[in-house]
C-alpha cells in the first residue's frame, strides 16, 4: 500500500537556507566590489592629479576640471549592457491576473529624477572635494543618509545599527585618505561660505540618492512585469537601474562639460600630463572603470541590505583607502600613524555590529520559517 506523504518536514527550511547562503555571498561580493572600487578610484584620481602638474596652474584653473570628473564617474555604463542581457531573467509568476504593475512613466520619472540627483552630487563631490576636507564631508553624509533613511525608507533603527554608524562617524572623521587634488592652500577658498555650499548639497544629493534608489527597487522596479511583479528581488535590477541612471547621469554632464566650457580644456590637460597622452587616457578609462565597479557594489548592498548600509561600506572603506595611498605615493607628512590604525579598527568594529545585526535579523526570520512549517505540520496531521 501506498504511504501517505504529508508535506516534507523542512522543505521551507533547506529553500530558505539557500536563499540565505546565496544573499550572504551577494553582500559579501558587493561589498568587495565597493572596496575595490573605492580604492582603484582614490589610487587613480591621485595618479592623474600628481601627472597634472596641478600646482603649476593659476588658483582659479585648479578648481576647475570637475564636470569632467563627474562626466567620468557615469559614462562607463555601456560595459554594463552585455551583463544585463547575460544574466538570467527572472520567472513570471503565473498569478498574475491582480497585480498592478507600475505605469511606464513611474520607471521614466524615477530615472530621470535619480539620473539628476547622480549628476548633481558626482560634480558637487568631485568640487566638494577642493574646497572641503573629508573628514567634513563623510560623516556630514552618513547623518543625512540616517535621517532620509529613517523618515522615507521607515528604516528601524536599533543599537547595532546605531553603535555601527558611530564608530563609522569616528573612523572618517580621523581617516581622510590623502588627495593630491587638493589646491595648493588658499584658506579663503577652502572655509568659505561657498565652500560650506558645496559640501552641503553633494551630500544631500548623494544621501537623498541612496534612500531613493532603494524604494525605487521595492516600490517601482520589483513590481514591474519584466521582474515578475512578485516583489522579488534579483540583481539585474542593479544593472538596470545603473545602466539608466548613468546615461541620464551622463547627459546632464556632457551639457555641463559643454555650456560651461570645459571641454576647451582637456587638450591643455592631456599636454601637461607628465607621463604623456597615452597615460592621460589610459588614466581616466581605469577612472570610468573603477566608477562603474564601484557603483553596481553600491547598488547591489542598496538592493539587498539598504541605502543606510551601503553608505556605511563606503564610509569604511576610507582607512583602506589611506593606506593604500600611504603605500603606493610618498606625499610629504603622509603616513599610516595612530589615528589612522584606530580609524582602521573603528571600521572593521562598526562593520562587525552591522553585519552582527543582520546576522541576527536572518537567524530570526529562519526561526519564525521553522515555527511556521512546524505550526502547519501539526494542524495537518491533526
Ligand atoms: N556626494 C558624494 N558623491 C560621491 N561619489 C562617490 N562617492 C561619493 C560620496 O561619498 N559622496
């Protein structure tokens, strides 16, 4: 006689394990791509100011060269579009009678929107970033990122999280990694009411940016039909959403590099390179590359943890950063002393709380995964 098979205890169990392993390693991976990303950024940018002969250039000549910059943070999209179309694509789900797929013109409108944020703060922070040192201009970012997170993404904050973005707060604030673009010293320039401006609105922007990305995946992009409408997330998502942002992104800098001019420049600056055009070119496409790498690891953490803890990877990568830096230019006075190795603890702590919580939010949702399997077992074999 055939046996009666009831629904196979833990089946629940072993799909989520896996969905659980297969997230551990696209957080690890992402955040991978960030450090790498950040440091291949910072060791470049400090290459391609060093072969500038910056301090030959008049005051005024060196706070220019920023749309540029910004142009070079996003038009490195196109090497995305071969992985986008690589990448599986999601199932439909088959019920898919009642769900209300986002209007085309939600998607239109949130690219075009985020494409202007992105825009906005890759030129402010590559001026920010003359004008203001980076101990300001980090952990003014991780404040705003926390508040937009809290009042538009209805982010619960808890004591890890908390604990995790002080000792964030205290690593950047004692860890600028050294940056030879900035110009030779001028203190009017640099403490200005302008220069207060110009920190202000990249870091909004860029904070602004992170928790609209991340209701744009929950609430546009994950219920669209492509996605299968099922609220499930998958990391082709990021790729779009880079892939489009970028181009916008990239639009609005090629207008600015144009009306403001700036183009007319990159001859001369290809010409005072020290070590020649082909470095002058080879620099700025690793720039493009790095910025791409850079920005589907932030994407991806927005997509599977949050903006506030994408933020909090790229704050703690700095220490990294400076000592990369400290190893590979010898800048006068620029070494890895005391504060920079506390600031280097104070990272790898405040990711250790961080990733405690999220250890701890998993163990909790497998424990209420297993509660429910046990819960429906018994009532059928009741
Ligand atoms: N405003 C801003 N722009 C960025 N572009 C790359 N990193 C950053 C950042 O930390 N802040």
């Amino acid at each position: 006689m055939e046996e009666f098979q009831g629904p196979e205890p833990g089946r629940h169990n072993t799909s989520e394990i896996r969905s659980q392993r297969k997230w551990w390693i696209s957080v690890f991976f992402c955040g991978f791509l960030i450090l790498t990303g950040d440091s291949l950024v910072m060791l470049l940018l400090n290459f391609y100011y060093v072969q500038n002969n910056r301090s030959e250039n008049d005051q005024y000549q060196q706070y220019r060269g920023t749309w540029t910059q910004a142009l070079i943070q996003n038009v490195a999209f196109p090497i995305l579009i071969p992985l986008f179309f690589i990448l599986p694509k999601p199932e439909t789900v088959s019920d898919q009678t009642n769900t209300r797929h986002p209007p085309f013109l939600r998607v239109l409108l949130l690219y075009l929107s985020l494409g202007v944020l992105v825009s906005v703060y890759s030129k402010l922070y590559a001026l920010a970033r003359l004008y203001v040192g980076w101990g300001i201009l980090v952990p003014a970012q991780l404040i705003l990122t926390s508040l937009f997170s809290a009042f538009i993404n209805r982010l619960k904050f808890n004591r890890w999280i908390i604990i995790s973005i002080i000792f964030t707060l205290a690593a950047d604030f004692f860890c600028a990694p050294a940056f030879s673009g900035t110009p030779t010293e001028d203190e009017s320039y640099t403490y200005g009411i302008k220069a207060w401006l110009i920190l202000i609105f990249p870091t909004l922007a860029f904070s602004l940016s992170l928790s609209l990305t991340q209701l744009g995946f929950e609430r546009v992009l994950a219920k669209t039909k492509r996605y299968g409408g099922s609220n499930k997330k998958v990391f082709r998502m990021v790729l779009e959403m880079q892939i489009f942002v970028s181009f916008v992104a990239t639009l609005v800098c090629l207008v600015g590099l144009f009306v403001s001019g700036e183009f007319k420049e990159l001859k001369g600056e290809s010409e005072r390179f020290k070590k020649g055009r082909t470095y002058y070119s080879l620099s700025l496409v690793g720039l493009a590359l790095s910025w791409q790498v850079w920005a589907v690891g932030l994407l991806g953490l927005v997509l599977s943890v949050s903006g506030l803890f994408a933020d909090v990877v790229h704050m703690c990568a700095s220490p990294v950063v400076a000592l990369l830096v400290v190893l590979a230019f010898e800048f006068k006075d620029d070494d890895f002393g005391w504060q920079r190795r506390g600031a280097l603890l104070g990272s790898v702590l405040a990711l250790a709380c961080y990733f405690y919580y999220l250890h701890k939010t998993k163990k909790k949702e497998m424990a209420e995964l297993n509660k429910r399997d046990n819960n429906n077992n018994n009532s059928e074999e009741a």
